[in-house]
C-alpha cells in the first residue's frame, strides 16, 4: 500500500469548521483525476465516506482498511473515498463538544448534496 495514490473525492477546506458555513462554491474535487477517468468506465464502485472526527489521515487509513477488507471477500472494483471537512473545532473539549458536533452534522448534511452530485456526474461522465 505505500506509494499508492487512492482515489478520492474532496472538500476538504469547503467549509469553516468552526461554524459550517460555506466558503467554497464548486460540489466537489477529485483527485488525480486520471484515476476518475478509469473509475467512470466501470459497473460499480464502493464510495467509502470515513464519518465524523477524521482529519485527512484518519479518513486515508480508514479507505485502507475498507479496501483491504472488500479485498479479502475477494471484490473487484475500486474503492474510492469521500473526504469531507469532519475534524471540527472543538469537539475535543467538553465545554464546545455539543457546538462542535452540530457543525459536524451540519458540513455532513452539506456534504449529502455534493456527494448526489458526484454521483450523477460520474453517471453521465460528466466529472471536472
């Protein structure tokens, strides 16, 4: 696994993670979008999304590890992840975890449409 580039869609730095409020207008990135080009030609793919309190390497390992899994049940299709802006400011602190939670949930929510309109777009192989 060292060395290899996983396939993911981003928006990450999409959000202030201290409100949830938006600052970038676009739905998604993707990245290396070579690896898209691939991906938008098979029958299937898994979309491995890592949920709440994950910075950029907690939700890497957790594309891995759901990778190596679906390896083992010996299935055929890429994995490819979905990194979201889920490590919001706070949440480690008990006086600021409820506020902090509400903004996770709230980029999560965020996220629902961005993530529908990747998947029509890699449907129509319509990806930026």
């Amino acid at each position: 696994m060292i060395g290899k580039i996983f396939p993911k869609i981003s928006t990450r730095g999409f959000y202030d993670l201290k409100t949830g409020k938006t600052l970038k207008n676009i739905s998604y990135d993707i990245y290396p979008k070579t690896s898209f080009e691939k991906i938008s030609q098979k029958s299937e793919i898994v979309i491995m999304i890592h949920g709440l309190r994950n910075n950029k390497s907690g939700a890497l390992a957790k594309y891995v590890i759901a990778e190596k899994r679906l390896k083992t049940l010996n299935y055929k299709y890429d994995v490819v992840g979905y990194s979201y802006d889920s490590n919001t400011a706070g949440v480690q602190y008990k006086s600021t975890a409820l506020s902090a939670l509400k903004v996770g949930v709230t980029i999560a929510k965020k996220n629902g449409k961005n993530l529908s309109k990747f998947i029509k777009d890699l449907k129509s192989k319509n990806l930026r």
